[in-house]
C-alpha cells in the first residue's frame, strides 16, 4: 500500500481543498428565482414556456417536471403570444436598441457593447424567431424588474439564470409564449 508521509498527505488535502473552493467560488451563484418544480406539461421536453400571467419561464424537462426561472415579461402594449424557436445563441452580445425603445430613449447610444455595465441584454441572449425579441440577462441596476411587466417585448432573465438556461437549450428549441 502507498502511503504518503503525514506533512505530504496533508498539504495534498489542503491543496485539493484550497482548490475546489477557490472552484466554487468562481461559479455563478444560484439564483433565488429558479427551482425544479412539478409541472404537468404535454410540451416536449427541452422547450421553453413563459407565462406572461405568472411572470415565470418553464424549461420542461419531462411530462411531469420542469425548471422554473422568474422573469420579467413584456409590459402593457408590448405583449405578445405564440410559438416560436430559438434563433441564435449570444455570449455577452452587443445590443442597438429597437426603434421603438430609441423613440422612448433617444438618448441611447446606437450600440451598447456587450459586457458594459449598462447593456440591458446581460450575459447571454437567445434571439427569436418573431421580431427583435429575446430571453436574455439584465443590467445590475434592472435586476429589481425581475419578476414584473417592463420590457419592450424581451423576456429578462437574472444573469445566473440565463447562463443555466443558456447552457441547457439549443437553437431551434421551441418557445411557447402564453398570456
């Protein structure tokens, strides 16, 4: 049997120890919005359900469970409904404000590049199939509207969330917008 010397023993402990927490700490924290959760669904698993009436986003995973992230959902005259897929698939993505968010905000920069503090899409972005709409991340200072009706049709995501959501979903999984 190989045995290590009791000092080499313990600094193999305390490096391998050091090292999965410094790990762990680099991780993304989990958010407080997402749960697994029971959910009857006859969706597909693998699709994207959002309920704008419960400002919640469903990932279905199967017939009787899902993943369930709080959103915040179109606001009043924004809103929409439907069956669309995922487009395309975004790290950090620069962001030009639609012509309508222009018109409220003329204020705003033609281009907003992706990583700034102040770049509404956040970490990742998932474009639709319908329109300049997306499931994406949000600004530190937007994170207060997770959870309610403001956007300009997007569904807002708290940046840990989008990142889980991100890495479990491919282009063209379906999304199901219901009021």
């Amino acid at each position: 049997m190989n045995r290590l010397p009791a000092a080499r023993k313990f600094a193999s402990i305390f490096f391998f120890g050091a090292a999965a927490m410094i790990g762990a700490a680099s991780l993304p924290q989990a958010a407080e919005a997402r749960a697994f959760v029971h959910y009857h669904s006859d969706l597909a698993p693998g699709t994207i359900l959002v309920s704008e009436h419960e400002r919640r986003l469903y990932l279905i995973v199967d017939q009787d469970d899902a993943i369930e992230y709080k959103v915040a959902v179109p606001k009043a005259g924004k809103e929409w409904s439907g069956v669309v897929q995922i487009n395309a698939k975004y790290v950090a993505p620069d962001w030009t404000p639609p012509e309508d968010v222009k018109h409220d905000h003329p204020e705003l920069p033609e281009v907003i590049p992706g990583g700034a503090p102040n770049n509404p899409m956040g970490v990742r972005a998932m474009t639709l199939s319908e329109g300049q709409v997306a499931i994406h991340g949000t600004t530190q200072k937007m994170r207060a509207s997770i959870g309610s009706a403001a956007s300009y049709g997007c569904i807002r995501m708290l940046n840990e969330d989008i990142v889980d959501l991100y890495d479990r979903v491919a282009v063209g999984a379906t999304v199901v917008m219901t009021p």
